[in-house]
C-alpha cells in the first residue's frame, strides 16, 4: 500500500491534489461519465441499498477521486474519476434522506486538470486495486494502460512525438501496438514488464502479467466482461483463446450453450475435452465433460460415504439360505454388500443377549419428498412424449445408477423408462 501511494506522488497534477466538500447538486457539484463496471444512471436504489444504508450510518468513509477543469471565461468544473457508485448513493441519500447530516456534502479528493489518459487510469488502477480485488479483465486493461504510460515517457523523452490520434485510441492494446510502431527497433524505448510492475509497485511476477495480458489480447472485449462477470480463472482462459484460435465456431458456441444453461461450472472441463478431441463437436463436447464431471463428482461421493470393513474378529455373516456361510468371491464389499451382511438386530435365537446394532441416519424427509417430486415431474414430461436433452441425459444415467446402489434394488434402466413412456 505505501508503494501504492507513492504512485500518486510521480505526477505533478496528482501532488497538488487536496479535500474538499463538495454540493451535491448545482454549482461546483461533480459531472460523471460511465466508468468500468456500468452502473450509469439507470442504476436502481435497491442495486445501492447496502451503501445508502452504510452511508446513511456512518457517512462515506472513502472519498471519491476527482479532477478541476478550467476553461477560459468559464467558472471551473469537477469531473468524477473514481467514485460513480459512491456519488449516485450521495445524491439519491440527499433527495431522499435530506435531514441526514452524511448526505448534505460529498467528500472528495480534488486535482488539477485535465489529467491525461495515463494519469487518470492510473489514479483509478490504484484506488480500485486498494480497495477491492480487480478482475482478470480489469487488470489486464489496467496493466496495459501503465505500459502505454511508459512507454509514451520514453518516446517522448527520446523526440520522438505521439500523435493526437494515437491518444484518441481507447484500446489499451491496440494503443500499444501504435505505440510500439513509433517505437520501432529503440530498445532504448522499450517498456518491459519489470519496469511497469516496479512502477505499479505490485507484487506480481512478469509471467503471471504476461499470461494476464495475453488472455486479454487473444479474447474478444466483450467475452472478456462475460468471463470477469462470471469469475473464470485465468488459466481457464489461457486455454480457452487457445481453443478459439484452432476452432473459432466451436469454442464460441461451446459458450453460448454453457452461459444459457447456467452451465458454466463446466468450461474448464468441456475446454481440455475441446482440445485433446478435436473430432467432437461442441455437443459432443459439453455431454462428454458433463459426464466427466458427473463422475468426478461421483468418485468424491463415493471416497466420503465409503463405510471402512470392519475387523475380521467383529465380522457376522449373515446365514445363507441353506444354513452355511456364502463362500467369499474375493471381490471387495461395497456399501450396499456391507450394508446387507451387517444385521441392524441380532436374530433371536442367537447366542448371548440380543443387543441392537445402531442403524445409519436416515435422509432428510424433507429432501426425499423433493426428489420424489422432481422424478413425478420427469416422468410425466417422458410420458407425454418429450425427451430428455443430450446434455442432461448422461448425467441422469449416472445419477440413475448410483441411486441404485443405495436403493439396494434393481431399478429400472432410465432406457427402459424412455421406452416405456
């Protein structure tokens, strides 16, 4: 955090910075613009429930960042750089809530501008870092706004001029790549990772930076928001790009069907099958790492509710029908073999008192009735002629046949109810 700080010190505009109070509304009030995460004006109160109502109790403990604008003949004005949520919560408690003291002012921290782009990302990079982890996405666009910096630093110091339209380039990489055209061969220009990394001072290493950003390059903007919204590891998406570069069509409708089925727990899975199967196509794929995970997750279940075989001198033997012991086949006991040879009452004519055996916990009634529920619902869908989808129906298999087992009686073959309805 102090390496943090001393980044603010390294602008002359940012070292002049000072507190003020601002109005809320009318003269001297800041002006915002949409900022990353878009809560814009159509943000609804209830979206900013939880920081009205913080607000309202023990004010805005965090100050919004801020820039002045001067124009000739003109009276100076604020434009928000960090802090849009924070502001909107302000004005809707002052409308809303005049009598409360928290919302008659808005704290900010104020500079004179108008700051560059560089010098604005990187007061917004360090306050949203300080505050809250940033995602994939927003990192990578974050880090590549701090190589543009230095790297404009060299070229200028060089005489080596930027052109306007290279500043107008919003692009974080694709401003880079104009960059390093004017640039050229001048390893005296160079902006490696150390450098920037140094400057942000993060302690991040130069190949998680460079996985970071090469995730973010090789990625459409928008599927990059998509992921960072629904919280994809970044080495899910190493692999992912890799996918979309060898086949374009089929990673991209392998997550169009995942994201509308709020299947997306199974990216990574249906990505490595994308990859090591190239043969499949993207159904195949998603059925071929639904049924992965189902065994997964099976084999888990499996370890956890194994029951452990008791000691040979505890062993009881349940009588065969003929009076002898059955013979052993060698093959260990599951735990619905166990569950058979383990009387829960001694018989009655056993030697010694009889003495109950503590039975296993039954399942939650509340939890069997839901299930029975489901099954009727299923059935009577099957029953009136539809089917199950590919994707779902390999799971059901395999719930099918570990329920079995716990039934401890045949059940019949999800085929067979196909068949039948």
């Amino acid at each position: 955090m102090i390496q943090l700080a001393e980044i603010l010190q390294r602008s002359a505009k940012l070292r002049q910075r000072r507190f003020e109070m601002l109005p809320l509304r009318g003269p001297g009030a800041a002006f915002t613009e949409p900022q990353g995460r878009k809560p814009g004006d159509a943000t609804a109160p209830e979206e900013l429930s939880d920081l009205i109502s913080s607000m309202s109790v023990v004010g805005m403990l965090e100050p919004v960042l801020a820039e002045e604008i001067t124009v000739a003949d003109r009276a100076p004005t604020i434009r928000l750089v960090t802090g849009e949520r924070r502001l909107r919560a302000m004005r809707w408690g002052a409308a809303h809530l005049p009598d409360n003291p928290h919302f008659a002012a808005l704290p900010a921290v104020v500079c004179p501008g108008p700051l560059s782009d560089e010098e604005r990302h990187m007061w917004r990079f360090v306050e949203n870092f300080a505050r809250e982890p940033l995602r994939p996405g927003e990192q990578a666009a974050a880090l590549m706004y701090q190589r543009c910096a230095v790297l404009v630093g060299k070229l200028l110091r060089a005489g080596k001029p930027v052109p306007a339209e290279v500043y107008a380039i919003t692009d974080s990489v694709e401003r880079f790549k104009a960059l390093e055209k004017i640039r050229g061969s001048d390893q005296s220009c160079a902006a490696p990772w150390s450098e920037v990394l140094t400057r942000l001072g993060l302690q991040l290493t130069e190949r998680k930076a460079t996985e970071l950003v090469r995730a973010f390059r090789e990625l459409p903007r928008d599927l990059t928001e998509e992921m960072d919204e629904a919280a994809i590891r970044l080495n899910t998406r190493i692999r992912f790009a890799a996918l979309l570069r060898g086949r374009e069509a089929a990673a991209n409708e392998i997550w169009a069907a995942l994201k509308d089925t709020s299947r997306l727990h199974l990216l990574p899975t249906a990505v490595n099958v994308g990859l090591s199967s190239p043969q499949l196509d993207p159904e195949q794929i998603i059925e071929a790492a639904a049924d992965r995970q189902e065994q997964a997750n099976a084999s888990r279940r499996a370890k956890l509710t194994r029951v452990p075989d008791p000691a040979p001198e505890e062993e009881t033997e349940a009588p065969s029908p003929h009076g002898e012991p059955e013979a052993d086949s060698g093959a260990p006991a599951g735990p619905s073999e166990l569950a058979e040879r383990r009387p829960l009452v001694q018989p009655a004519d056993a030697d010694g008192p009889s003495e109950p055996v503590p039975s296993a916990p039954q399942a939650d009634a509340a939890v069997v009735r839901a299930a029975l529920d489901g099954l009727r619902t299923l059935l009577a869908e099957l029953r009136s002629g539809r089917k199950v989808g590919r994707y779902d129906l390999g799971s059901l298999r395999l719930a099918t046949r570990e329920l079995t087992q716990y039934l401890g009686e045949e059940t019949p073959r999800l085929e067979e109810s196909e068949h039948a309805a």
